[in-house]
C-alpha cells in the first residue's frame, strides 16, 4: 500500500479538488474544472492523469495507484435538474396518489395557490395486495396483474423500479415477490422500501425508495466509467474506489446507493474541517464552506449532528444524512437587477462557461466582482 498513490478527491459543482499521496510519502495538490469539454470528460480522472503526468490517449496505470476516495456531485446534480432515469412506482391499492399528496404540509400558510413539486416517477402501478400492521394477509398478492402492468412500463422504456407497500418495512414477503418479478422481465435498477428505508410511514419510506429508484442508475454508470479508467491488468492489483456518503461515511463503489449520495460532496468537508480543527485542539466550531455554486455551513460540539428525515429539492428523504444547511450562494452565483434590486444567485455559472472572468462568455458573477477589487489570487485558480 505504501509503494502506491493515494487520491482523495472532491468533485464539485464548478471545481474538483484533488489531493494526492505519492509513494514517497509527499502530498500534491491540484485543482481543474468540473466541466471542461473541450479538454476532458471526466475531471477527477483527468486530475489523476495530469498528477501523474499521463497523456490523454494513454491508459492509466491502475498497478501504481492503491486507494481513490472521492465526494461527488453527480447524483445531487441530477436530483437539483430532474435528469434521473425514468422510474415507475409499484404500491399499494388505493395509495397510487399517496406520495403525491405527502404529509399535507403548509410551510406558507398564507398562500392561496399550493405548487407541489414535480413527482419523480414517471407511472405507478397499484398492487392488489394488503398484509396488517400485524402481518396477517388480509388481500393475497395478484401477481399475474402486477406482471401485465411492469411489462407494459417496461416495453415503453422504463427500466427503473421503485416497490413501496403496505407495511413492507415489516412483512416484505409480497415486496420481495415483485422484486424478483422486475427482475425477471429486464428491469436493471429495482428498489425495495424494506431495503432501502426499512422504517414505518409509508410517505417518507415510498420518497427515499423512488429517489434510489431514480437517482441509482446515475450513480452506477458513474462509478463504472471511473472504474473502467481504473482497472488493472490483474484484479489482485485493482485500486479501491471509496465514495463519501450523505452520512459522512465511505462506502465502497459497488455498494454506493442513489439514497446515500445527496449530500456526498459537502459531507467530506465537514468531516475535514473537524478533523484538522481536532488537530489544532478546536472541540466546537460552525464550519462554512462556500463553492463555487453553493455554501455549506454545519455545526460539531464534540460529536457530528446528523438528521434522520429531510427535504432536498422538494423530495422527502428518510436515511442518515449530516446536517446541513445550505444556501445558493457561491463564487459562481450569477449578479443580476431585476427591475428593483441587485440579486445573488440562485443560478450558477457553473464550471462551463463559468463566471466572465473565464472569457467563455458566462455571465457576471460573485467571482467576477472579487476579480475586479483585487481580491483574488489567480496563482490558485487552475488555467483555462
């Protein structure tokens, strides 16, 4: 393990930050793009290939490097801009507009026109099926309809599954039965709620099944581009690919899950800024992270605050998360008037073009503003 490089790599919204460890034991530091077309198309395996000086064509030499740990963006991305795979949702009878209608929650209570967020399933299916919250079969599960109605979704282009039944937390027998059924008919992403949220309440279980439905297939073609520019000749020599979690916690790549990855990126920075303020003999601190699209700030009084249940992006979720809040504001956050007043944001410039200060035509932003008055520093930026 000592004789290999180590990467532990943060990709962003508009930049990816690696940090490297060669086998002499010396750290490297290098920062690019998140979105460079016209040069690259994946930038943490581009940051790996310019620390090692490899030329674009060339295959990576998987043998030299040991371990690559990386938070990524892409799954939070594709939740934020609705660009998942196309998901069907298998429930219970008669609770076919259940997630939809939610918890009748208002937030606004003045307001006279309610807009509910958009549903992240595309069709649902409802299941002639009922077991007790004791587990007694009340209605036996009708199989040969649940049959019809997958293949019909299938046959349109759906290859994303999302099963949320009645008390399937605790009695999972007719969930594990449809499961097995997708599988059968070519599903490649079936989501089970007593796997993937086994907890009571059918809304919050039914959302965070549908987001892994939704967002995993993402994910997974993700994971196996980064793994197949990471493969070597022998898999005894194979580097280990580590994702962060929304928990804080590293999973490894073929077990990283859609429901675990909201919050991968800003998790690994909360986990680093505890971790070196320990080294410094800080116990208590408010820690602010500001990207390029957005700024994270948390809270450690001796212990890392998680929450259990949360919204992202108007989706209710119910797994281990850091808590977080995060505010639409960072380097890239796009300056506009609008009429009345000089606005901030919510809309980034992104990698690509990026702010106007990249001479891509992007838009005048935050970073543009600090580029005028002399606050930036361009020897820390990455060329483009």
């Amino acid at each position: 393990m000592n004789a290999r490089w180590e990467f532990w790599i943060d990709r962003g919204g508009t930049f990816t930050d690696i940090v490297a460890k060669s086998p002499a034991g010396k750290l490297v530091v290098h920062k690019l793009l998140s979105e460079n077309p016209d040069r690259y198309t994946d930038a943490p395996v581009q940051g790996i290939r310019d620390i090692l000086g490899i030329a674009p064509d060339a295959p990576i030499p998987a043998e030299q490097i040991a371990v690559v740990k990386m938070g990524t963006t892409v799954a939070t991305n594709a939740l934020l801009e609705r660009k998942g795979d196309r998901t069907v949702l298998v429930i219970t009878k008669g609770f076919g507009d259940a997630l939809r209608i939610g918890y009748q929650n208002r937030p606004d209570i003045f307001a006279r026109q309610i807009v509910l967020p958009e549903m992240l399933y595309e069709r649902v299916i409802e299941v002639a099926e009922r077991y007790t919250a004791q587990g007694e079969e009340l209605i036996k599960l009708d199989l040969d309809a649940v049959r019809c109605d997958l293949q019909a979704a299938y046959e349109d282009g759906i290859r994303a599954c999302a099963i949320a039944l009645m008390h399937g937390y605790r009695f999972p027998a007719h969930e594990q039965e449809i499961a097995t059924l997708a599988r059968t008919i070519g599903y490649t992403q079936v989501s089970v709620s007593h796997e993937v949220s086994p907890l009571m309440k059918l809304i919050s279980r039914g959302d965070t099944t549908v987001v892994d439905a939704y967002l995993s297939p993402i994910l997974r073609r993700y994971v196996d581009q980064v793994s197949s520019q990471l493969s070597a000749s022998s898999k005894a020599t194979n580097p280990c690919l580590m994702f962060m979690q929304s928990n804080g916690g590293l999973a490894d790549a073929q077990t990283f899950q859609g429901k675990d990855s909201i919050l991968s990126g800003p998790a690994g920075g909360i986990v680093g800024a505890v971790q070196t303020s320990l080294m410094a003999g800080f116990h208590k601190i408010i820690s602010f992270d500001m990207g390029g699209t957005s700024t994270d700030v948390a809270h450690y009084n001796g212990e890392y605050e998680r929450t259990f249940e949360t919204e992202v992006a108007g989706v209710r979720l119910r797994t281990p998360m850091m808590a977080i809040h995060t505010v639409a504001a960072g380097g890239g956050s796009i300056l506009q008037f609008d009429g009345a007043r000089y606005r901030v944001g919510p809309e980034s410039a992104g990698a690509n073009p990026g702010p106007a200060a990249y001479a891509k035509g992007g838009p005048l932003t935050v970073t543009d503003c600090n580029v005028m008055v002399g606050k930036l520093q361009p020897k820390f930026f990455p060329k483009v």
